[in-house]
C-alpha cells in the first residue's frame, strides 16, 4: 500500500515516513498542496495524510480538488483542536482528523483502519485496472509497471511474465505453466527461458535480486508474486 504524506514542516513527514515505513508501506512525501496533487496524478497512492495549514495551497483546498475525482481516504492533521476546525475538514470530504502533537502509534493505527475499511468496500484501485503489491503498481490497460512512483522499463515478454503472476498473486506457477500462457506453445524440456526472464525482471523491481522482496522462487515448484 503507498501512502502520500503532506506537510510543508519536513521533521513531520520525516517522522511520519519513518513510522510508516516500519509498518510496511511504501511512502510518498509532499511539502505542500501543489505538489501533493502533481504526485497524486503520478503515481497509485492508497491514503492520503494531509496538514491543513500549508503555503501555496493549503489542506482544505487540496482535499477539495482531490475529491473531484478520486476518493482514496484522507487523514487530516492540523495544530488546532477546535470543534469548527474539524467540522470544516470532515465537511471537504476528510476520513479523520488529527490534532498535532500526536502519538505515532495511534495515526499508525488509524491508517491501517482506514485502509481496512477502504480496501473491504473495494475501492481500491482495482477498478483502474491496477494491480498492486506493496510499492509495485501494475497497469495492465497501459502495459505499464511503477515500483515506488519510478516506471520500471520491462521488456514486452518480462512485462507478460510479471502480469501473470500479478493476476496469481501468491500462487506458485510452474516454468511450463508460465511459458504455456505467455508463448502459447509447449515448453521444451530443460529449457530455462523462464528462469532467465525471472532473473531479468528482479534485476529491475527488487532493491536486492537475492533477497527478492516481491518475485520469489519457489524450488522445484515454480515462481510466484507475492
């Protein structure tokens, strides 16, 4: 899950980034409106954590413009606790509320709440023909492939290999199997075309290839997607 984190005090989304990163996810940081609505349109973000009062363009406006078309949740932080306040931001179209200071813990536990209660409504980006795993984005309309916001150039059969065990995420496909469905034709014995694809395709979406954290071996079985 990717989370988009704005604040224009950087020693916020540091701490922010820190914590959540630690907890799994891939993080995005903006420092204020502007940019957090350009990294929205260029990349697959999940959630969304907002400071209301920011130069150039601040969290109100933003989470206004960003609910004209897209409904990820939104959780908004701001140093003021008053009643009008929060009423102002879950009128925009704000998920929750946080008054700074907080306790990491607890904004990690209501990211993961929202997240659950996004993700069981099947809102996710499934329906943009997205397929996410962690920070690896799959669009399978445009055949394109993003790891952490970056494009990833696969080639058109490593492309083919990665979809397929996307759309089997956490299934071990054998080397026959994979080469069936991205040839159309039968294997033949001892040819290890899959295994060199693998091994071209981790070189380009995993940070250490031998300690793959998405596209795993399975010995004397297969590959799978997790």
């Amino acid at each position: 899950m990717r989370i988009l984190v704005v604040d224009d005090d950087r020693d916020i989304v540091e701490s922010i980034s820190l914590f959540l990163s630690a907890e799994g996810y891939s993080v995005l940081k903006a420092f204020n409106g502007l940019e957090a609505l350009e990294k929205l349109n260029e990349n697959t973000v999940h959630l969304m954590i907002l400071d209301i009062m920011m130069p150039q363009l601040d969290g109100i406006k933003t989470l206004m413009k960003l609910r004209q078309s897209r409904n990820i949740p939104v959780i908004l932080l701001s140093a003021k606790s008053e009643d009008a306040d929060k009423i102002l931001g879950l009128t925009a179209g704000a998920d929750d509320y946080v008054t700074k200071p907080f306790n990491p813990s607890e904004l990690v536990a209501r990211v993961r709440s929202q997240l659950r209660r996004y993700t069981s409504l099947g809102s996710i980006e499934k329906e943009k023909n997205y397929i996410v795993t962690g920070g690896l984005a799959i669009d399978t309309e445009s055949k394109t492939v993003k790891l952490d916001g970056e494009k990833v150039r696969l080639t058109p059969i490593e492309y083919k290999i990665l979809e397929l065990l996307a759309k089997n995420k956490g299934r071990v496909l054998s080397a026959d199997e994979i080469y069936r469905k991205v040839w159309n034709e039968e294997s033949v014995v001892g040819d290890n075309t899959i295994a060199v694809h693998v091994r071209h395709i981790r070189e380009k979406i995993e940070i250490n290839p031998k300690e793959p954290r998405y596209l795993k071996v399975v010995w004397g079985i297969g590959y799978k997607l997790d």
